[in-house]
C-alpha cells in the first residue's frame, strides 16, 4: 500500500511540473490575465447602482435573504434605523447556546450528540433518543473496504479540506440513491457524515504525513460506543487511552461551539444556495466545505496561530502591556508578522462588544492550560484581546466596537488537545455539519424555490470587429 503512495506522489508532481509549462506566459496570450475579469470595480459604482457589495448593508449588517427556525445571531440592535452595538448572544433553536454547553458539562457528558439532534429536528431528546442517535453516529464510522480502496490515494492532497470536499462526494458513488431528497434519507446522509467526516479527516492527516516521512499508515479500528470528541481524538492520538477525559470534553466543547452559526455566513449560506435547486446533499456539502477552506471564512484560525507564535518570538515580556500594545501597532502599520495590517481573531461581521464563543472558550479552556503548563500563553492571548481594540482605534482612527472572536482561542485550544494545524480547519468543517444539515433540509422543506439574486450590468454597447481588423 505504501508503494502506491509514493507512485502516486511521483506521479502528481510530474502533472505539477507539465501544468506549469503550460502556464508559461507568451507574450500574445498576456490579456488572458489582465483580461476584464480581474478589474476591480470603483465603490462609488456601487453606491450609484444601489448595490449592497458582499449582500452587505452599508452599517455592515446583512441584507436579509430569507427566514429560519434554527438559529439567531445576534451582536446589534437597530432603533429607528440607528446601529446600536450590543452583547453576543448565539441562540440555536431558541437555547442559548452557554445553557446547552453549560447543563450537559454540568452533568459530565459530552453535548455534541445533542446538539446535533436538536438541530436535525428543532427539539431536545429524550435520554433514549440521545442514545439512539449516538449508537446510530458510532454504528457508521466504519468505512467501506471499497470506499478505502479509492479513498485516500485517489484524494491526496495537502489540502485535508480539499480532500474531505472530494471525499463527500466519492461517497455519492457509494450511496444506491443518491439523488434522494426525501427527508428519511436526508437524515440518513446527515448522520452518516457525521460518522464519517472525523475519520475521512484524520486518515487524510495521516496519509499525507506517512507520504512524507515514509511511515506505514496505521488507523485504530472505529468504537461504536466514543461520542464524537473521543472518535477524533482515538484516530489523532493512536487510541482510547491516549487522551484524558477533560482533553476530549473540551473538543466536545469547540465542537458544540463551531456546529451551527447562523443562515448567512458564508458556507452556510453556499449550501443553502444549492441544496435551493434540489441538487443532492454531497454536492451541497462540498462546496459548504469548499467555502469554509477560504481564508476570509473558516481558514483564519491557522493565521491567528501562526500570529500568536510571531507575537511570542518578538515580545519579550508578555505581561507588559505597553510592549504587547506596540508590537501589535506594528502589525497594524504593516511593519510585523505578514505585513497584512491586521490583527488576526480580531472583529466580525456582527458580534459587536463580545463573541459569546470566544467567552466559552476561555471560561473551558483555561484550567487545562493552567494544568499543561501553558498559562502564561493564555493570558497572553487574554492581554492581547483586551489590548487590541484600543490600539486598533488609535491607529485605524475608527469608533466601531472590536471584539475577539472564536478564533483568537480556537487554534491555542487545538494546539494544547495535540491536534496539527492541517486539521484545525477541517475539524470546524466536521462540527459544521450538523448546522449544514438542518439549513439543507430547512431550505429544501421550507423555502422551495431557487435563490436567484440579480446583478446589475454596467457594461457599454460594442461593435463586432472582424478578426483580421483587430489591432489591441
């Protein structure tokens, strides 16, 4: 099996080097690349035409595209049409999120089960129906001998979201109906990747790890009976006893925390937007996962991480506020970390005085730092999302409210659980499911029509000039 691997690698970088001969710019082939589609269009533009850029109101609020039970994101009123920045709260069907992560870690069980189940049917289960969808999750992890046969060397990547994209929709091959919409088998597709996408995950991590260093895959054997912050961690470190109860009930945390988040961030509404053709669920679900890869979406956590580490190497005293504070003036003026200007896990999109998840984190996350020797690391990270607003208004001259977001905690919080940065995104995606499933279904059921935005032309009229006449 190990000998595939490394065909298939020499094999990929072959097409690697031919595609890049083939990109090799001649001199009558340059508009291809300057051509009209990478103009940027001017802001007043915009404005002339009306248009919310990014379905964005121009207090930053979102253009409402449509109606759900599931979920409500809040971080501002409005009063008389004024903006009026307020706490975050998250609410899934109609809990606060802190009451459902709070009440099943009170009574030292892992919550994700739940969630996910009242997500699918809007209500919280009774302790049988908590079981039965836990046995249901556990009875299928295991993945196809035909299924593994293809998966992974036919998605090798470096990429883990790139491969759980194809891998979702291998698994379309694998299903008799695939283009069933009905709900039974909606469900069915919900709860088998729920079951799967951890595993899919955590062998693309570890393929991709043997491809370079040579080492013979080893993947331990699916436990019916783990919820699903044990199953990932059994696969990442080798086995049950390999992690301790606290570690694995706060990845139940991060992952109750990244399940649901509203219908209008980015992949979620990506797959709103598809399943609104009735196209089936594996296509749906890839290309929420293909939007969530972005770096404007759920690939930020890995820059915060990397920002973190920068921030340490170049502070010498992490407890002193004036020289954290003009280390991150720096990043801001271009002159730090990725000359980017911005401060990583810092600002959203709604969440306005607080990020509720950002608060969870640091509430469940800093006994374990404390016990792995990491306190110091996470009170810096606090200094930094106390510090930074201030100098981010000084330096930026604005007056809108900055608050931290999950972000800031979530790659830390990985880190200290043991799980490689490859995965940090692809974990996000694997928690996301759950929320993507009731959108899909809520979309399908609920909605029944197509989303067809209009865009407005701002093009001239031109006349055709026969190909021997044409001179630029």
């Amino acid at each position: 099996m190990i000998d595939q691997y490394y065909n298939h690698s020499i094999a990929s970088q072959r097409r690697t080097q031919d595609f890049a001969k083939s990109r090799r710019i001649s001199p009558a082939s340059k508009r291809l690349y300057t051509g009209a589609s990478m103009e940027e269009y001017d802001e007043e533009l915009y404005r002339e035409h009306d248009v919310k850029r990014g379905l964005r109101n121009a207090d930053g609020s979102g253009v409402v595209a449509g109606l759900t039970r599931i979920s409500d994101v809040h971080g501002y009123r409005k009063e008389d049409g004024v903006f009026i920045p307020d706490e975050g709260k998250l609410t899934i069907r109609g809990y606060d999120i802190a009451d459902l992560i709070d009440n099943a870690h009170t009574e030292d069980r892992f919550g994700y089960e739940e969630l996910a189940y009242l997500l699918l049917t809007g209500a919280l289960p009774r302790y049988d129906e908590l079981e039965s969808i836990g046995a249901r999750i556990g009875s299928l992890r295991l993945l196809e001998d035909e299924y593994i046969s293809e998966f992974p060397i036919t998605t090798k990547s470096k990429s883990i979201m790139n491969v759980l994209q194809r891998a979702v929709l291998l698994l379309y091959a694998f299903d008799e109906t695939p283009d069933d919409t009905s709900a039974p088998h909606e469900v069915d597709v919900a709860l088998s990747l729920l079951a799967r996408l951890p595993r899919i995950a955590a062998i693309a991590h570890i393929t991709h790890a043997a491809s370079e260093s040579g080492i013979r895959v080893q993947v331990p054997a699916p436990n019916a009976s783990s919820s699903m912050a044990e199953a990932i961690l059994e696969v990442l470190r080798g086995g049950p006893d390999d992690f301790t109860h606290e570690e694995a009930m706060l990845l139940d945390v991060m992952l109750m925390l990244h399940a649901e988040h509203g219908g209008g961030n980015n992949s979620t509404f990506a797959c709103r937007v598809l399943s609104s053709s009735a196209t089936d669920a594996y296509s749906a679900y890839a290309a929420a996962i293909g939007s969530l890869k972005g770096p404007r979406h759920g690939g930020a956590n890995a820059k915060v991480t990397q920002m973190h580490a920068d921030i340490r190497e170049h502070v010498e005293h992490w407890d002193d506020d004036d020289e954290v504070a003009a280390y991150l003036e720096k990043i801001l003026r271009h002159e730090a970390f990725d000359q980017s200007g911005l401060i990583y896990g810092m600002g959203h999109a709604i969440y306005t005085l607080s990020d509720p998840r950002a608060q969870i984190c640091k509430r469940y996350a800093r006994h374990l730092a404390n016990v792995k020797g990491l306190g110091d690391e996470f009170a810096l990270i606090e200094r930094i999302e106390r510090i930074a607003p201030g100098v981010m208004r000084e330096v930026r001259g604005t007056k809108k409210p900055i608050c931290a977001n999950i972000d800031l905690y979530t790659g830390f919080i990985y880190n200290m659980l043991g799980v490689p940065e490859t995965l940090f995104t692809p974990l996000f995606a694997v928690s996301r499911m759950a929320g993507w499933a009731a959108h899909r279904m809520e979309e399908l059921y609920g909605a029944h029509r197509i989303i067809r935005p209009a865009y407005n032309s701002v093009m001239d009229d031109v006349t055709y000039v026969p190909i021997a006449e044409r001179r630029s």
